[in-house]
C-alpha cells in the first residue's frame, strides 16, 4: 500500500544564469583584479616550508597527503623556495591581473629554480619579468 503525502516549503530561486557569478558590493575597497597564481604559490611554499621546520608535519610526503596532490606537484611548488630571496619578493608582490592570463606562470619559473647562482636566477628573471 502506498500513501500520498505533500511537503510544503519556501524555496527561492535566483535570476540570475549559470556563470553569472556576480558577487555583492563590499563596503570595504578592494584593488581590481586578482592576485596572480605564481604569487599564491609562493606564499604557499613559504608557509609549507614553515609547517616543516616547526614539526607539525614530517615532510613533503605527508604535505602532498594532507593536500591532496602528488609529490611531484608539490615538489614542483616547493622549487620555488630555491630562487634568490629577493626574486622571491618579487614573485610575491607581483601586480595584480586585471585580465586574461597571467603573464608569470610556475612554468617560467621553474627553469630559473634549478639554477644554483642567485646572480644568474636575477639576470634570467629580469628578462622575463613584465
């Protein structure tokens, strides 16, 4: 035997279409644009690093765990602690994107990573650098 049953309730539907994600006014100002992903990445490499000197986490592979990516993604993030401090300034404070891609990408990056002279890291990051 079957019963009918009815469930009343308030449902609201917005107008707005699927991709229009227009977000609500902030009384606070906020600069235009987006901060870019090399400098996301950066931040995040630094913060990693620190999570490993300080024991919360054992090492790389437990971060790549935690973080749900592989140990070679997480390699590639962390290579960007190998670039000279002040490239790593640089990277940090990059100006934001206002539209399109980014103009520095990781994979510009990571050929400067594996080259062990900071004076060399700072002549290859000045001819790529906007």
């Amino acid at each position: 035997m079957t019963s009918a049953f009815t469930i009343e309730c308030r449902v609201h539907f917005n107008n707005r279409g699927r991709g229009s994600r227009k977000r609500p006014p902030s009384d606070r100002g906020s600069e235009a644009g987006r901060v870019p992903r090399v400098s996301r990445l950066m931040a995040l490499a630094m913060r990693l690093e620190e999570l490993i000197r300080s024991g919360e986490v054992t090492g790389y592979a437990e971060l790549a765990r935690l973080g749900h990516i592989t140990p070679a993604r997480l390699s590639q993030i962390m290579s960007l602690l190998c670039l000279a401090p002040d490239l790593q300034e640089d990277i940090l404070f990059l100006p934001r994107t206002l539209k399109g891609r980014d103009p520095i990408q990781l994979r510009h990056l990571l050929p400067i990573t594996v080259i062990p002279a900071w004076r060399k890291q700072k002549i290859r990051w000045k001819a790529l650098a906007p």
